[in-house]
C-alpha cells in the first residue's frame, strides 16, 4: 500500500512520474468546464475521505476538485463531529470504519504523529494534507508550477527566505533532494532548518546553502518562496517572531537580487506587508495563482498514484 506522507518517502523516480502525468492531464482537459471528469474517470466509483484539523482553503477545495475531475466523490469529515480517537472509539477502529467506508483518506493534522499512526491503522492509502511538519503536496504543486514555466527545476537554483524551520521550509530541502535543485535559505539564525532535517540534507547530498543573509540567498536564483511567519500551528510569541523575521521580507529590492527572469512563490494564505509586499505578490514575477491552480493537478497525480490509477 502506498501512502503520500512525504516526499522524503518516495524515489526521485516516482516523484517526477507523478508530476508528467499531472502535466499531461492538464493540458489533455484544456477547455474543460472546471469540475467536469477527466475522459477516462479512473476514480470513478471510489471516494476520498478527507479530514481536517486544521483549518484550510485550498486544500479543501482543490482536494475536492481533484477527485470530481478523476470522477469520484469526497466526504468531508470534521474531527470534532466523528469518533476520531476520543470518547468510546479508538483511533484504530475509526481507521477500521474509513477503511471500510472509502478508497483513501487525506489527512490535515496539527501532529505528524498522527498521520503515522492513522496510516498504520488503515488499509487504505493516506496523503498528508498538511501537517506540522511537512506540506508535500504543495510543494509537488508548485514543482509543476517552476516547470511549466521555467523548465526543468534539475539544477536550478531556488531560495527560501524567511522561517526556515516550518512544514514547507522541510518538504523543499526534501525536494531539492529528489529533483537536485539547489536550494538557498535565508534565515534567522534562531529559524533556522533544525537537525534532523538537516541531517537527511547531508546523507542524501542534498546543494543546500544556509545562511543568514537573504541577499545571499537569493543571489542568481531562479525562484523565491517565501511563507508566513507564523504557521498554523506555531506556539510562539507571534509579535517577537515577527520582529525577528523583518529584514527577511521579500520586497521589490530583494527580488531585484535574483536573476532577471526569476519568478515569486507563496503557498498562501499570506501576511501581506509581512513576508512579501503587496507589489510582489500581485506582480508580474509572481505565480501564487498558478500554485493554488495546480494543486488540484498535481494531487490528482497524487490520488493515482497511491492507487495504482491512472
Ligand atoms: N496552501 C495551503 O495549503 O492552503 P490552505 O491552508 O488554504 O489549504
Ligand atoms: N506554514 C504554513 C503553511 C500554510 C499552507 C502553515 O502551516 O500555517
């Protein structure tokens, strides 16, 4: 059984096979009304359940779209109003019960832990949709974005500025790992990746540069991303979090660093004024929009490919 927890998990192989058959049946459905079905349905008859801790936009929805356009279903579940590891019923026989019920689960947990031990109870496949500590199907989403603009990511360079130590800043160093990119952080020292993510970096060779100068890392890049300051699920002392993030915003100077051609990324939802200015995001460098768009893309690839579809 497949499940899609992190991109760590799979082979750079399997990593770029999902992301061709995203492509391709993203432009095979050009001109298509948004949810309608993709010509073959392989999800036709099968459903995704998909709960939330947390709360969530895009996921939600592109998640939802996904599975209409593979031709299945998707219930929608809310831990607070179901039997999810509390009250009478175990987490075990709650993952007994989806088993019985759906074709796979997506998960958006504020524990990682979570997803691990959901997975292990499931005879279904599970994605990770979020979770403290990594956001691989975003980060897939926006790989698709850079390649279909820009071409190949191999090699490219692509920096990362400001918390350096969140579920997305972790799923990139992963990615760059499996799709060799170089990948430049920008931090404080205090945001900074923390061991053990630090640690995979090194065992798998990963071209990983940290420093705490963002005008070094974005020097020559082809791409900056940037995130919220305060995540989800960050139990901080949010107005000091931000003090110490200020000089990591990317404004017009600090994209004016980066080659001529580089482009913005942002997962969303943003601090506007915070992380990134109003002209950069709403800029013509800028492909936020593009990045949400393709998360119903690439998640479809996703779905398929824990499935054996497609
Ligand atoms: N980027 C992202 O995962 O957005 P949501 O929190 O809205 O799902
Ligand atoms: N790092 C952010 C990502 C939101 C999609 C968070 O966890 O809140």
């Amino acid at each position: 059984m497949k499940n899609f927890i992190n991109i760590a998990d799979l082979s750079s192989n399997d990593l770029m096979s999902i992301l061709e058959e995203a492509k391709k049946r993203k432009i095979k459905r050009k001109g298509f009304n948004k949810s309608a079905p993709d010509d073959d349905k392989p999800f036709e008859g099968k459903s995704m359940a998909m709960i939330f801790e947390k709360p969530s936009t895009r996921t939600r929805m592109s998640f939802d779209i996904a599975v209409k356009q593979l031709g299945g279903s998707t219930i929608i579940l809310n831990p607070d109003g179901i039997h999810y590891g509390k009250g009478d019923e175990t987490l075990k026989d709650t993952a007994k019960i989806l088993t019985e019920y759906v074709d796979i689960v997506m998960l958006r947990t504020s524990e990682h832990k979570n997803l691990e031990e959901f997975g292990k109870h499931l005879e279904i496949p599970i994605i990770n949709g979020l979770s403290d500590q990594s956001h691989p199907c975003q980060i897939m989403s926006d790989i698709m974005t850079f390649e279909e603009i820009k071409g190949p990511i191999k090699e490219k360079t692509i920096s990362w500025i400001g918390d350096g130590n969140n579920n997305m800043s972790n799923s990139l160093i992963e990615a760059a790992g499996k799709f060799n990119f170089n990948l430049k952080i920008g931090c404080p020292k205090k945001y900074s990746p923390d061991k053990r993510i630090l640690k995979w970096a090194k065992k798998n060779k990963v071209n990983l540069l940290v420093t705490h100068k963002p005008e070094l890392a974005v020097a020559e890049s082809d791409c900056i991303m940037t995130d919220k300051w305060v995540s989800m699920n960050d139990k901080v002392n949010k107005k000091l979090k931000k003090k110490n993030l200020k000089n990591y915003q990317v404004n017009k100077r600090l994209m004016s660093l980066a080659k001529l051609d580089a482009i913005f990324m942002h997962c969303l939802p943003v601090g506007r004024g915070e992380e990134v200015t109003d002209e950069v995001i709403d800029g013509n460098k800028s492909v936020v929009w593009t990045q949400a768009l393709n998360r119903i893309h690439a998640q479809k690839s996703i779905i398929n490919w824990c499935l054996g579809l497609g």
